[in-house]
C-alpha cells in the first residue's frame, strides 16, 4: 500500500462506500464508539474517519477530531456533520504522522483501517503517541482468516490490493506489541466475527495521590 494508491482507491468508493459498507460495518463502529465515549465530555480522536459514518454515534457532549487522507471521503464526512454539536474538527491527514500533541486526546479510534495504511505499526504507535496515559486505543479491522479455504481466497487477491485500498490478508500481529501499550482484549466485531476490535489502554496515569504516597514511603 502507498499513500497515491489510497488516494485513488477512496476516490472511486467515496459515492458508493455508504451503500456498499456501510450496514456490513455498522455493528462494529457502533461497538467502538460505545467503548471509546464512555464518559462525558471527553476528546476523541478517529483515524480514518471516511465518510464519517460513525459520527452520529458519539454522545453530544464529545469533542470529536475525525482525520482522513482521502480528501473526497471528507468531503461527504463533512456534510454528515452539519449539526452534530459533537464535531470538533475534520482535517486531512496522514495516520502515520499525525500533526497533534502528545497527549491531546482521551481516546483514539481506527475503523477499517489498519490493513488500508502502508505502515500499521506507525499508525498504532501514533495512536499511542497522541493517547493521554489510562485512555483507549481502539482498532477494528478485518484480521486474515483462520479458515483453511478463506485465507487461500485472501492470500490470492493480494496482488490486487492497490486497487482494492486495503490489504486482504493482514495478520492480527501485523499489530506491534509497544511498550506501555496493553492489549486488553480482541473482540469478535460484524458479520460472523469476520472482523475483529482490539482493545489497548495507554498506560494507566500516576495519580498525584499515588505519587505523594511514594515520597513519603521513599
């Protein structure tokens, strides 16, 4: 995958990728939202926003930055998101060099996009990056199947991925373990678990009361 190929590929989806995905995606983005905006007025970050299908979901008291490298799957993004009080921003942008702080954002998101970008580990250690300490990182993505005659059918349309925008055949550790990044769970997600949601949380912050305590015991 290279990013003119992506460009190229969402281009020619970005009409049609509502009827063509969006009901088959529907359970997971709901999902993801559900465990990313647990808590009022929180600052969310979804990588890979697309036509930001999702953005409806998120409680009305978020503050929601949705990034994207397609420039015509924002363009519809944005008009989903007249009136929705809980769009803060929707920016074009590489997922592999995201341009915020660290720390900027309770939670961070990518929907169907880790097997869509050149370098997952990037993206996952972006996410991170940009995480605060004790917030979720949240990923759900199409994983190679374990079954025998399914995975022969994905490793076959490989060659074919440019065109498609996604890789068919992406291993679930393809997903880097990082430092201070821990897996808490994979999650069956869609249309007979033929996706998966995996579940990070950033290293849970210290506490000052924690911290106090270990001056004095110190």
């Amino acid at each position: 995958m290279d990013l003119p190929s992506i460009r190229s590929a969402y281009k020619r989806y970005a009409r049609t990728y509502d009827a063509l995905f969006g009901p088959i995606f529907s359970g997971g983005r709901r999902m993801a939202v559900r465990l990313a905006n647990t808590e009022p007025n929180q600052r969310i970050l979804e990588v890979g926003v697309g036509t930001g299908l999702s953005l409806p979901d998120y409680r009305e008291d978020a503050r929601v930055v949705g990034v994207d490298i397609s420039p015509d799957m924002l363009k519809i993004a944005r008009e989903r998101a007249q009136g929705l009080p809980q769009v803060e921003a929707l920016l074009e942008m590489d997922a592999e060099q995201l341009a915020f702080p660290d720390n900027s954002f309770d939670s961070v998101v990518a929907m169907y996009v880790a097997s869509v970008v050149p370098h997952p580990e990037r993206l996952l250690a972006e996410m991170q990056r940009v995480c605060v300490p004790g917030g979720d990182v949240l990923v759900i993505n199409h994983f190679a199947s374990s079954h025998p005659v399914i995975r022969r059918m994905e490793r076959t349309l490989r060659p074919l991925s440019k065109v498609l925008g996604f890789r068919t055949d992406m291993e679930l550790d393809a997903l880097p373990r990082l430092p201070g990044l821990d897996r808490l769970d994979v999650l069956n997600a869609n249309l007979f678990g033929y996706w998966k949601l995996v579940h990070y949380r950033n290293g849970e912050a210290v506490s000052e009361q924690t911290v106090g305590e270990e001056a004095l015991a110190g």
